[in-house]
C-alpha cells in the first residue's frame, strides 16, 4: 500500500513535467500560427493596392492556401507518424517561415499568390503537436486527459495570436508609415522564432518502424480532394450557372470510390478506412467536417449582416471597429471554451463534454433565427456559439488521437482538419451562392438577402445539431484514460459481468 501510494505521485510529477516543458514551447507555436491568421486581415485593402489587383482578386490567395492545407495536411501527418512528428513539424515551420518571408518581399500577383499558397504549411501544425503530446503522455496511462488539457492551452494560444495579429497588423502599418515589406517582416520573423522553438524546445515521438509511405494511396486522395475543394472554390468564384464546375465536383467525389477500393487491398494505407468505421472516430470525423460549416464558413456572411445598415429592413449597423469588437468577443468566448472544455470531461466524460460542445453551436446560430435585430442579440449568439467551437476545435484532434491505434495518432488528429476544411470549403461555396441569389433574383432584394442570411443560419445550426447527434453513438467511455476505463470495469454493479 506504501509503495503504491508513494509511485502515484512520482508518476504524476513525470507526466506533468513533461507536459509542461513540451507545452511551454508548443504555446508559442499556436501563438505564432495565430498571429498568422489574424495579422494580414486588417491589411487586406492595403495588400490589394500595392499589388496593384482588385478587391476580389485576394479570394484567389484564401482559394490557393485552402486547396494545400486540404492536400498537404494528410501526407504530413502520416509522415509524422512514420519518421517522427517533430521533425515533419520541423520542416512544415522552415516551409512556413520561408513563405512568410517571400510575402514580405512580393511584388506581383503570380508571386505573393504562391507564397500565400505555401504558408498555409502551418495548418499542419497544430494536428501534429497534438499527437506529439498524445505520444508523450500514453507513456505515463494519461495520453487522452493530457491531450485534451493541452489541446485547450494550444487553442487559448492560437486564438490570443488571432487577436494579437488583428490588433497589430493594421496599428504597426500606420506605425511603419506605410511600408508593406516592412509591416510584413514582423509575422517572418515570428515564424523563424518557431523554428528555433521547435528544433530546441520540442521532443521526438516515437515513431514506429518498418512502415511505408502509400505512394499510390496519396495519389488517388489528392486528386479526389483538388478536384472536390477547387471545384467548391470555383463555385464560390464563378457562380452556380457554370456547368463545368459542377462536373469537377461531381468528378471529384467519384474519384473518391477508386481511392477506398485501392487503400482496402493496401497493407499499409495512406487513410486506414477500417480505423475510421470504428465507433470512436467516425462521429469525429463528421462532427469535424459538419462544425467547419460554421467555424470557417459563416464568418464572412456574419460579418457582412453586423455591418449592414439596419436601413436597408435588416443588419446591425456596425462600422469596422464595432465588427472587431464583435470578431473579439467571439475569439475570447473560445478561449473560455477551450479552457472549460478538459474540466468538463474530468467531472462528466469527454464524450459529454463534446456533446455539449457541440449544442452550444447549434444554439448559437439557431438564436440567429429569432434574435438578429439588436446588437446585443448578436453578440449574445455568437458568444454562445464561440464557446462551444473553442471547446471543439482542440477537443476533436484529441479525441481522433485518443482513438487512434499506435503509429496513427497523426493522420488521425490530421483528418480532423482536412474534413474541417472541406466542410468549409462547402459552406463558404454554397452560403456565397445562397447570399448572391437571393439578393439578385427576388423582387424585393432586400427581404430576399435578409432569406439568405436565414439559410446560413439555419444550416449552421442545423449541422451543428446533426453533429451532436452523431456524438450520442460514441461508446460511453470514448477517449477516457486507460485508468479511468479500468476503474469503471472494476467497480462493482450488484450483477455479474456480462
């Protein structure tokens, strides 16, 4: 009983040891890809002028950086687990670090189009520092409560970078009177900070050995997702009246039937199907593709509706700094929700937690429906809704890593965010749809875009909704120590075990 009592300490001491160096440094990593996302939003009317192209023309950088991340993210994520996840995280901040820098010094259109495109290497980053911690933590029986509390430190660092970058982009370009090569120097610099983070800071996992890399497998997805993620960037684009993009589409999602087919018969497949028909990652996967609706899709229509005067019989009215304020409020209540999130699960279950994740999403957007009047009302919503994406958006590469076998935490945790991303994909092609036809085609184009707003709202909440649904399927005691299940198995129950 002594020597018990006195290893569970020793134990725990380890493990948070380890988490804590391990964390220290990853924090610093999520703070940069934040920074990242949210510094070059306020530029984005000062880019266009100095590249000399039109406002639209910058869909094309958002379209180019969305078609990689959906590419690169699997193939990264199996090499991590193949060679190691720190050294594939290594070479993904060098990609990065090296874009970042080409931005600041790009001219022309072709150029910083393509260095857009190449800095989105940093969308793998977060999948693989989340199997990394997963790594070290099943060393100690604690891999899946370990990952989900640092997933929600990682997500408290990537949205305080969101909010870092979106204060000081446009402040440091006044700053700097003007000057583009040298406001842009700043998120370089960031990024090769994080390369030293990772190369001194960051332990290896333990990769397994004799694997190999399904050449073909890789092949076949990435054609199926260019032709299904570019086909979805061109509707948005060109609009539902072009045929041909239609038939990408539909071209696209056939291609996938000859992808399952050939990783059945593979030894070592690029995406193991069996792993992800099991009952503790499918309702992942989906759950992660139905939430991207509305974490990367809605944004952009939400705030078109708070800018919109309220004149025109709907909108809120607010000018750019009321909208960041709103964009703020948002960023913070996920904050609140990635932190809230690992307490949940220690006093319920991961698997409740997730659910009610989840449900705060689809409350969130439902509100929409009856409360889109006042401004209160908007910010009630989506601080409701903040809540619950910041609790998923750590929380779903945890559970798919908690649910992978060994040697497969990353594609695992990976997919999470490729099926994100197509789920944004659709739903900023299908809601820039709804919004242009209802204004264009109906009599009263008002009432009719005040209907467009309605459908995003609907369709966030209602794939929200679905999602939590599908969580119900997920065995009780998904994604729980390996202590906590046995505990459970061992308790008594008054009948005998079945």
């Amino acid at each position: 009983m002594t020597g018990t009592t006195a290893a569970g300490p020793r134990r725990r001491t380890t493990a948070l040891g380890v988490t804590a160096g391990l964390i220290g440094y990853l924090f610093f990593v999520e703070l940069t890809s934040g920074i990242i996302q949210g510094y070059y939003v306020p530029l984005i009317p000062d880019l266009v002028d100095h590249l000399g192209i039109h406002d639209a023309d910058f869909n094309w950088f958002e379209a180019a950086q969305l078609l990689l991340s959906a590419i690169v993210v699997p193939v990264l994520a199996k090499l991590g687990d193949m060679v190691g996840h720190k050294r594939i995280l290594l070479i993904s901040s060098i990609v990065t670090a090296a874009a970042t820098w080409w931005l600041a010094f790009a001219g022309d259109f072709t150029s910083f189009l393509v260095a857009w495109a190449l800095q989105g290497f940093y969308v793998v980053w977060l999948p693989l520092e989340v199997a990394l911690i997963f790594d070290r933590g099943r060393r100690t029986g604690h891999g899946p409560s370990q990952t989900r509390r640092a997933a929600g430190l990682l997500v408290v660092a990537l949205e305080t970078g969101a909010i870092v970058g979106a204060l000081a982009g446009g402040r440091l370009f006044s700053a700097f009177g003007g000057d583009v090569t040298l406001t842009l120097m700043l998120p370089a610099v960031a990024t090769t900070l994080v390369i030293v983070a990772i190369l001194f800071g960051v332990p290896e996992s333990e990769p397994v050995r004799g694997r190999s890399l399904d050449t073909g497998g890789f092949v076949l997805l990435t054609l199926a997702l260019l032709l299904v993620t570019s086909g979805l960037t061109f509707l948005r684009l060109e609009g539902p009246g072009a045929w041909w993009v239609w038939l990408v589409i539909a071209v696209g999602i056939a291609a996938f039937y000859p992808f399952g087919r050939y990783e059945l018969r593979h030894r070592d497949p690029a995406i193991d199907l069996r792993m992800l028909a099991r009952p503790t990652m499918w309702p992942v996967q989906l759950t992660a593709g139905l939430v991207g609706i509305s974490i990367l899709g809605a944004q952009a229509p939400l705030s078109t509706y708070a800018g919109t005067d309220p004149a025109n019989g709907y909108g809120l009215g607010l000018d750019s700094s009321d909208i960041s304020t709103l964009i703020g409020a948002y960023l913070i209540a996920m904050i609140v929700g990635a932190l809230l999130f690992p307490v949940l699960s220690r006093r319920a279950s991961p698997r409740v937690a997730m659910i009610v994740g989840t449900f705060l999403v689809a409350i969130g957007y439902c509100l929409w429906l009856p409360f889109h009047d006042e401004v209160w009302q908007g910010f009630t919503n989506m601080v409701i809704a903040g809540l619950g994406s910041g609790a998923l958006v750590g929380a779903l590469p945890a559970a798919a890593a908690a649910a992978a076998p060994v040697g497969q935490t990353g594609i695992a945790a990976g997919m999470t965010n490729t099926t994100k991303t197509i789920g944004g994909s659709f739903a900023s092609a299908v809601f820039a749809v709804v919004l242009f036809q209802g204004a264009a085609t109906a009599v009263d184009a008002t009432a009719s875009s005040l209907s467009g707003y309605l459908v995003v709202w609907a369709v966030c909440g209602g794939t929200a909704l679905v999602a939590a649904v599908l969580l119900f399927f997920v065995p009780k005691l998904a994604f729980a120590d390996p202590e906590a299940e046995t505990l459970v198995a061992a308790a008594p129950t008054g009948r005998p075990a079945a």
